[in-house]
C-alpha cells in the first residue's frame, strides 16, 4: 500500500471579526476543511461556515492562561495533516500580524507538511476602517507602526521614535498595561497631549470607539470599563475617528467634585 502523503495545512487569517471581510479564498477553504483548528475571537458566525462533518477545535488563547500551549499547536497542526486531513488554522486578523503563524509555518516545513498561507484583513486595518479613523493621512502621519502591548519586558521595549509628530503607532493588546505603555511613551518623549483613540470589539455589532489624550488613557480604559479585544491607536489621525471624546466630560466631572468640596 503507497504511503499517504500528508495533507496541506492552511494558515486562514479570519479578519477582524465580522464575517463579511473574509477573503473569498478563506470562506472556501473553511466550508472545504475536514478540521478547523481555531483561536477564541474567530466569530461563531465564521465556524458556522465550516461543514457539518468538520471537527472543531478551540485553541483559545487569554492572558495568562492558555488552553493549549503553542508547542501542542504546533503539534496537533503537524499530527492532523501527517494523516491525511486537511487542516484550517483559523486566526484572527491576519496569520502573519502578531497570529504566531510564523512559528506554525515553520513547524510545518519542518515535519515536512505542506503549509500555505491565506492573508486576513489585520485587526488594526479593518478596527481602522469602521472607525473612519486613516492610519496614514498627508496631513497627519506617513508612517505606521504595530506592536504588542502585552510582552514581557514592556519597560525594556525601545518604543522611542514610533509615537509622536507624523507617526501612527497602533497597539494590540494593550488594554491591561494601557496605563503602562502612556508612562512608558511620555517617558520617551511623546507628548501626553496627543490624541488617542481606542476601539474596543472593532467591527462587530458591539463596537465602541474612545478618542482622549495619551495622559488620560489609563484612567479613560479604567473608567469606560473598556475589554479586550480592542486596539490602541496614539498619533494625530486619532482626531480624525468616528470616536466619543470622553476627556471632556471626565474634565466636567472633576471640575464637579471640586465645586462640591469647595
């Protein structure tokens, strides 16, 4: 009896969340899998496009606590293919933006499956998109920079130059260490006035755009009770967002306290 060859694992980045912003190649490749091995923020409307025979697997991921670590990913990924069924790995945004779709490629090539990468709209494109809010305007920024607000050794980040005048710097992950990373890019020189817009659940049904300053994002995050999945987005495009300015009337309500202590 010849050998099986193994299966083709697919990479499919399933965009920011709604649905309607899957490539058409993605939409096809997750009616077609007989496994879709996903992350927790792939929609339900998006599984439900997987075939009633294919097996679903969750491998969500929160801070802190994994419900598979990425070795067993990486593993699972090769054991599936290796026998003979074709396999989607469903990311959220795009596999190649902070999906850790490099360390599954590079899993694959070297168990000698066959891997294939399908982009997705990144978080921070289509979060960008429904908010109005341009990551790169003439009269605003010419430059665009994504990082992870959640690493080890935040503080010891070189940030410096990535914020400030004609820059955009848009942050994944960084609602718990929201207060953090406004120390740490004050501390680096950019100016605690600069606008901030933070969008919380982009592109779904539920999303709510916050636009204040950088000196304010901490307590702003704290006090609109804002949860992940949302990005930060510092820099002067901010201003131009869809978003509710909440610096005003939080500047209203201290101003209030005041007046009744006074």
């Amino acid at each position: 009896m010849a050998e099986q060859l193994p299966a083709t694992v697919f990479l499919v980045g399933a965009g920011p969340g709604d649905p309607e912003l899957l490539t058409l190649r993605a939409a096809r490749l997750i009616a077609q899998a007989d496994v879709v091995v996903h992350d927790g923020l792939v929609s339900a409307e998006i599984l439900a496009m997987a075939s009633p025979e294919a097996e679903l697997i969750s491998v969500a991921k929160q801070r802190s606590r994994h419900s598979m670590p990425q070795e067993g990913i990486n593993a699972l990924l090769v054991e599936l293919a290796l026998a003979g069924r074709s396999v989607v790995r469903l990311k959220g945004g795009d596999p190649f933006v902070f999906g850790r779709g490099g360390e599954e490629m590079e899993a694959c090539r070297k168990a000698g499956v066959p891997v294939e990468i399908v982009p997705g709209i990144s978080a921070a494109i289509g979060c960008a998109a429904q908010a109005q809010l341009p990551l790169t305007h003439r009269d605003a920024a010419s430059a665009v920079t994504f990082v992870a607000g959640q690493c080890k050794g935040l503080t010891d980040q070189d940030w410096s130059g990535l914020a400030g005048h004609g820059r955009t710097l848009v942050i994944y992950m960084g609602v718990a260490t929201a207060t953090d990373i406004a120390d740490k890019l004050i501390a680096d020189g950019v100016s605690p006035a600069i606008p901030v817009a933070v969008m919380e659940n982009g592109t779904r049904a539920n999303m709510r755009t916050f636009r204040t300053l950088l000196a304010d994002l901490g307590d702003m995050v704290a006090r609109e009770q804002v949860k992940s999945p949302a990005l930060i987005v510092v820099g002067d495009v901010a201003a131009y967002a869809l978003a509710q300015d909440v610096l005003a009337g939080f500047a209203a309500q201290m101003n209030n306290g005041a007046e009744m202590h006074s």
